[in-house]
C-alpha cells in the first residue's frame, strides 16, 4: 500500500490571473448568475443543505458544511467545487448539465479576487491554503515508516524551570519509534530506537495539552494555548520538524483535538463547552456543537473518519457525525467525570476513563454502554487502545494497567511515582505511561520496564 499525502502551500496573494480578466464583484456578476441557476432552491424560505445563495453574508455563512466560499480559494470553496464538478461533493444544480465555462471563470475569478461585494468595494483577505488531506482508503501499515526528523536546534529563548513538569500530554507515533511529550510552552520528543532526546519543538500559544500523531503518521498536532484567554492548534510535519499550519482562533486553552483521519478537519474543545471543527486547508471554522454542560476533556474522530466522539467532566459523551456536526448522540451511563476517550482501531467500540475509577466500553452503533470494570481507586485518567484491541489506564492510584477488553487484567504497571496521567501505545504496541512528575515510562505488555524518559521540559 502506498501512502499519498502531498504538503503544499500557496501564497494566494500571488494568484493573479495570466490574462487580464475584469474583476468580479457579487452585486453585478455574482447575484444575477445565482439568482438564474441557483435561488431556486437555495434562497431565504428554501434553504435547501442549509445554503442561502441570496446575499454574500449567507453565502459565507454557508449551508450544513460549512462556508460555502473563501476568499482567495476557489478550489476549497464548496460552491465552486459543486458547479465545477470537485472532489465528492453533489453537483450543482443537480440532475443538469454542468454550467458553461465562462459562467465558472466568472465564480472563480470572484473568488480568487476576494469576494468583492461590488463594484466599489474592496476585496477580502486571502489566505495561503495548505494541502494536506490523504485518501483514507490506503490508511493502513505503511510499507516504510514515517520518516522523523532526527534532532532539532537546542533552543535558546526557553526560560530555564526550576522543576519537572507534569506529562500534560503525551503521544506515541503509530509507525515509527518516536513519541512526543508536551510541557509549558514546548514538545519534547524522543527516539524510542535508541532513547534518546530528539529536541523541543516550540509552542509559542503557550501550555501543550494535546499531542496527536496523524493516522499515516506524518503529522503531529500540538494543541494547548492559555487559560482564559487563547487557544490553537499547530500541526508540524514530522519529516522537517517544521509548522505546516495552525488552526483554530478559541476564546480558552484547548484541552481536546484531533486530526481526522483524512487529514482534512481539525476539532478543537476545552473550558468553552463547546467544540468547534475546523477545516485544515483554510482555516475555516465547518460547524460547531453545545451539548456540553461542562469542560470538555477529551475528543477523537474515529478510525472510519465517520463520527467525533467528545466527553466532558460532568459526565457527558456524544457522538456526532463528523462531516456535518449533525445527528449528537448522548452515551448514557457515566456517573463521574468523564477524562479521555479512546476509539478501538476498527471504530465498533469507544473506551471511557471515570472519574469514579471505572473503564466504560460503549458501543457506538446502538450508543449502549456495553461493558465496565473498576480500574483505579481514587479515579481512572487515561485510557488507550492497543491495535489488536487491548486497553490500558492510567490512575489516580499512580499505577497503569493493562486489561482485556472485558477486564481482565493483563499486567499491572508500578512504578510512577505520581498519578498516571497520560498513557499510549508506542508503534511496537508497548504500553506507555507519563506520569505527574513528570516521567514517561515504556513497559513490555508483560509488565518488564524497558526504559524511563525525563519528560522535564528543560534540564537544570
Ligand atoms: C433543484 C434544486 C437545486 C438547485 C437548482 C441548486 N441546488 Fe444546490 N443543493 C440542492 C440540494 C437538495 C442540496 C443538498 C444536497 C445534499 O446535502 O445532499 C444542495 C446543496 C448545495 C451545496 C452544499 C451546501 C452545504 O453546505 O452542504 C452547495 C454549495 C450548493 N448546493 C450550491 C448550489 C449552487 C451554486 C447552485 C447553482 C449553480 C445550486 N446549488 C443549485 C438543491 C439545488
């Protein structure tokens, strides 16, 4: 199998067209033309995939996914990419002949131009849009492992720290022998082939919260920012070591995100109660969801790419259906706060860790609580699934174990010193613990500890 991803980003500032076309604007170009073909079905009263092509705010608003245009980016714009006959989405209109040439160099010219609402007004922002969706379909073991980059600069603008910091976050590649722990300010990662320390990645938005590796493993996502105040996403190409994009304008820290396994949309959650799905080409914010009464601790998309899973310290877990943000569906049964979510890799099952100690297994098809076993005395605070589908948490306790599904314990794992805050699987399946100290251990499934890493952010 073969992994496709291509990584490029374009300054659309530059995109000025080869031939001197006269710029378009929506009053006197854009208007008639969606009155014409369009209105019919998509207009104030008649909305139908909840687009309204009728003024620029709506069109901009957009229908169920999202914007329908951005400026700069005719390609990523859905309407564009339905009457141009794009990608997956339903041409438009539908059940008719594709519309003539030079009415979709009309739209394209609009768009690329800024959305200039009309003849004197001016053009919008563009922004560079990056390309990094990957066809799902070949996800799978790669036949080579990703390549990593293999040291980074030492830095010099860290303030020195006078003590280890907690694992606040911590990921481990799913192919490749490398793990990434995050701290104030910064990603430490670390080569499992031979232990030693890669280098920090700075996050200038501030505290790192969540790690994520993509699928195919080429990309990592760090996500954090500060309390009250801000909250991002970077994405960083694991290759180079460099940013290829940063996503996500929150109003409070991000504790929750993920990378859909495509490789298209970024979600985001945290004290805000709400999560917002944004798309990684442009930035652009696709729908949002308030179900939540409270922090929300925890998000994935599941391994189909079909539904976001997201849970929060009151208890609460929904899932909805990823593209769209539609369909939320409540997964009844937690009695505690809820602190991280975990998807099986085939995507039939979504693992809890409780508050009250419990493992929760759900079954997402008929959103029934189908299994649960006391795993933690004083609190269960992470869980992970391994690929062949055994679950490993963390606990309150300052001990990891490792369970068959049913609860059936494996192994247990000691030697924390503190809470097991954060665990994961390394690409080699072994099971993974950061703790409140601030240390990552890697253990055989047997129970054998095979390495302790400083996760301390600076040495002192
Ligand atoms: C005969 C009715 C009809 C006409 C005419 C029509 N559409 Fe649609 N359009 C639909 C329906 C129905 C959907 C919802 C499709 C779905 O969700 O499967 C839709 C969905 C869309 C969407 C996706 C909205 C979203 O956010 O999900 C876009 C964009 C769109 N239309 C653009 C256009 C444009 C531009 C035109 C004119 C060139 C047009 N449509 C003409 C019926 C129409």
């Amino acid at each position: 199998m073969r992994l496709v991803a291509t990584f490029f980003s374009l300054a659309s500032l530059c995109m000025v067209p080869a031939f001197a076309a006269e710029p378009r604007n929506f009053e006197d170009h854009i208007l008639p033309l969606l009155r014409e073909h369009c209105a019919n079905c998509h207009r104030p009263g008649k909305t139908r995939g909840g687009l309204d092509v009728t003024t620029l705010e709506a069109l901009e608003k957009g229908g169920s996914a999202g914007p329908s245009v951005t400026s700069g980016l005719a390609e990523n714009s859905p309407l564009f990419r339905a009457i141009a006959h794009i990608g997956s989405e339903e041409a438009m209109p539908p059940e008719q002949d594709k519309l003539p040439p030079h009415i979709l160099a009309s739209f394209k010219l609009w768009i690329e131009g800024g959305l200039k609402p009309n003849a004197s007004g001016r053009a919008r922002e563009t922004r560079a849009v990056v390309q990094l969706t990957v066809d799902t379909a070949t996800l799978g073991a790669p036949t080579t492992p990703p390549a990593f980059i293999r040291s980074l600069p030492p830095r010099t603008d860290a303030p020195q720290l006078l003590r280890a910091l907690p694992v606040m976050a911590l990921a481990a590649n799913p192919w490749a022998p490398i793990i990434a722990v995050g701290g104030q300010g910064e990603t430490v990662l670390h080569d499992l082939s031979d232990g030693h320390r890669i280098g920090a990645l700075p996050f200038a938005a501030g505290e790192v919260r969540v790690l994520r590796f993509s699928r195919n493993g080429q990309v990592l996502l760090i996500g954090g920012g500060r309390p009250t105040s801000s909250g991002k996403v970077q994405l960083i190409e694991l290759k180079t070591g460099k940013p290829l994009t940063t996503v996500g304008d929150d109003f409070d820290v991000v504790l929750a995100a993920d990378l859909s396994p495509d490789q298209s949309l970024v979600a985001t959650a945290g004290p805000e109660k709400l999560v917002r799905v944004y798309r990684v080409a442009d930035g652009a914010l696709v729908w949002t969801m308030k179900k939540h009464a409270d922090f929300i601790t925890s998000l994935e998309f599941s391994p189909d790419g079909k539904h976001l899973a997201s849970a929060d310290r009151a208890g609460g877990i929904f899932i909805t259906d990823a593209a769209t943000g539609e369909n939320p569906r409540l997964l009844a049964g937690a009695t505690d706060a809820v602190n991280q979510l975990a998807w099986r890799s085939d995507a039939r099952s979504l693992a809890a860790a409780c508050g009250d100690g419990q493992a929760l297994l759900y079954d997402p098809e008929s959103v029934r609580l189908v299994g649960k076993w006391a795993a933690h005395e004083g609190g269960c605070l992470s869980i992970a699934y391994s690929r062949e589908g055994s679950v490993l948490t963390g606990g309150q306790d300052a001990t990891a174990s490792l369970w068959e599904e049913g609860g059936k314990r494996i192994a247990k794992f000691k030697n924390c010193d503190t809470a097991a805050f954060r665990v994961g699987f390394t690409s080699a399946q072994n099971p993974l613990v950061g703790d409140w100290s601030g240390d990552v251990r890697e253990w055989t499934p047997t129970g054998e500890e095979v390495r302790v890493l400083s996760a301390r952010v600076r040495s002192f």
